[in-house]
C-alpha cells in the first residue's frame, strides 16, 4: 500500500473549503499545504479556519514557498473569475507547479483547453512533460454532469438525435456578495457580468468535450443569454436587488453537429420563483432528456446532503451539495493523476454512445 498521496489546496474560497474538509477525513490523504490569497488567512490553522479543532497546518499567502513544497497533487482552486488564457498569471503559476513535478486537479478551467487555443494546450502539454505531471480539469458541471452522467447515460442508445440537459440552481441560499454580483444580481443591464465571460469558457469546453468523447464532430457552439428581471426590490442575504435590475440567468449552450442542435445546455440560476419556466418548480435539481434510438430517456435529480432525511445541509455546515460536488470528483481524480501518463488528462468513459463503433476510443483498449 503507498504511503498517503501529499495534498496542496490552492485558494480557500467555497470549493477549496470543501476540498479540504474532505481532504483532511481521508487517511489515504495528507494535507501538507494551504496557499491563501488574504492577508487575514495568512498563518491561521486550517482546522480554526474551517471551524473545527486546529490539525496543526498553517495557511500561508507565500506563492514561491508553495511552489517549492514537496507534494504530489495540487488542487487548484483559484477563483472563477480568474483569466485561463495563455499567458495570464494563473496559467504561469499552473505551468510552475506542473513543472514542479506536482499534478493538478481544477474545477477553475482547462477542461479541455484545445478548444479555445490549441497554443495554451501545448503550454499546459509542456509544463506537464518537463515536470513528469498531470492536468486535469472537472468538477460538477463542468465535469461531472456531461463527461460522465449525461456520457453513460447516451450507453442505451445506438443514435442519438438530442441532448437537453437543465440545471437549476435556487440562488436564494447564497451568503457570499461577491459570488452574487458575478452572477449579475442587482446589476444594470447594460453591463455584462462575469459569468458570462465564465459561462462562455466552461459550458463551450464541456460541450467540446463532450461530442470529442462520443466520437462526433462538433460545428461550432451557439450561445442564448436571457436575463431575469427584479419585478420589485428583492431582499437577498447579501444585498437588495432593485427593481429593473437583473435577478437571475437562463443561459444556453448549443452544441452543433451537422448543422443540427445535438447537445443543448440550459443554465437556470434563479431566486424569484417566478422566472422559471412553464413546468418547472423551485429547488436545485437536473432535467435530462435523451432523444435517441432504440431508447430515448428522460430523467431528474437532485443533489442533496442525505435522501433518506430529506436534508439539502447537514446541521451547522453551510457548503450546499453542489460545492461538495464540485470538490469530490477533484479528490477522485487525485491517484488518475498521481498515476497517468505526463500531460493533460481528458476523461473517456468505456459506456457512452459513438456513432461509429470502430472509431471507439478508450485508454481500456490497448489491442
């Protein structure tokens, strides 16, 4: 048995908190750094910060003491706001730790960057070579959802003629001001927020992904933007909205193939009940609809803290599902990367539908 694979979470924000929580009940997991971006984290236990007894490990803001720390994985938790392109600050620090030796698991970006710039591929390909060490990018959605659930799901069909999938997110539950604007809550409409930006480099990659993986050939993708509007001040937990302002996103994200919506993408970010549409109700759920042949599937779930007591948050925890969803298929991934061949780390699944089942590709297949 190998000794517990060395931990750094790097960012402390919603997600890192919940990769460290996790993180620090697995024994087959040590958790030897912290890299922290404010100054009132610098030198705080992980264990105060986090609420619970001290462990011991002191956060810390020094990058460069980060960089040089011996661990195998890196989790690379930087804000979403954070620019990924070629050369910004945080793909040079992802290139220095890569280079490193240390793998690293995101939910930030770089789901499969070949899509947007083949140039940044070939850096983060490079940093991963020169330093023996892995890169992969997931999460819940992206991630989770369509490389994985929606990819398995397509196993029952041998056509396919449309995906539709639906998240709603109740976004009345969220305390932080900062993830609310980037939103767009409470935001003139003539502004464009954040999550637009960030919308567009994550929900196009999955899609990407996604027809990469069942072996068909994306066209292009076409977005739709719409925008809930406040239909009278609306107090949230961090702020009031104003009346005419924006309260809530519905986004979608086509995927074209042969000229053909083939993969549909509906984000549904909402606090006023109000704004959803015709059949829907409130609460944080998937819809999922499959058209295919010989067998089409229509499906919903939900992601809650338990089933059987109908709790959406274990008492005295404040981190929702999804945040947990996002962080554990980052822990799961750790011995893939600590393990896997130097370079970028796409997932495969062995059970989705190809259109051509002579082109299947797997890293199961090795005759």
């Amino acid at each position: 048995m190998r000794a517990p694979y060395k931990v750094i979470v790097w960012g402390p924000g919603i997600v890192g908190k919940a990769c460290m929580k996790e993180v620090l009940k697995k024994p087959e997991l040590e958790l030897v750094g912290v890299l922290a971006y404010s100054a009132d984290k610098n030198e705080l236990d992980v264990g105060t910060f986090l609420g619970m007894n001290p462990v011991g490990l002191a956060m810390t803001t020094d990058q460069e003491a980060m960089i040089a720390l011996e661990a195998d994985v890196v989790i690379f938790s930087v804000n979403m706001s954070a620019e990924l392109e070629l050369n910004s600050d945080a793909t040079n620090i992802a290139c220095r730790l890569l280079e490193s030796g240390k793998s690293l698991v995101t939910s930030a970006g770089w789901w499969y960057p070949a899509y947007h710039d083949q140039t940044l591929h070939d850096k983060l390909e490079a940093a991963c070579k020169k330093g023996g060490s892995c890169l992969h990018g997931t999460g819940v959605n992206p991630g989770w959802l369509y490389e994985r659930i929606i990819g398995t799901l397509t196993g029952a069909s041998t056509v396919i003629k449309h995906i539709h999938v639906q998240e709603l997110s109740d976004n009345s539950h969220i305390e932080s001001a900062d993830m609310m604007r980037g939103l767009g809550y409470n935001s003139e409409m003539s502004t464009t927020p954040w999550i637009e930006n960030v919308g567009d480099r994550g929900y196009c990659e999955t899609l990407a992904l996604t027809c990469k993986v069942m072996g068909v050939k994306l066209d292009r993708i076409d977005s739709e933007k719409k925008y809930f509007v406040a239909r009278e001040d609306l107090k949230l937990i961090p702020f009031t909205v104003q009346k005419g302002r924006r309260n809530g996103v519905n986004f979608l994200y086509h995927a074209i193939v042969e000229g053909k919506k083939f993969i549909t993408l509906e984000e549904i970010w909402y606090v006023d009940e109000r704004d959803l549409p015709a059949g829907l109700h409130r609460g944080d759920y998937y819809n999922i609809k499959i058209e295919g042949e010989p067998v089409s599937l229509r499906g919903q779930f939900q992601l809650m803290a338990s089933v059987e007591e109908n709790l959406e948050r274990r008492p005295g925890d404040h981190t929702l599902p999804a945040y947990y969803a996002t962080a554990i298929p980052l822990i799961q991934a750790i011995p893939i990367v600590c393990g896997a061949e130097p370079g970028i780390v796409l997932p495969f699944n062995f059970a989705n539908y190809v259109p051509d089942l002579r082109k299947f590709n797997s890293p199961l297949m090795v005759r």
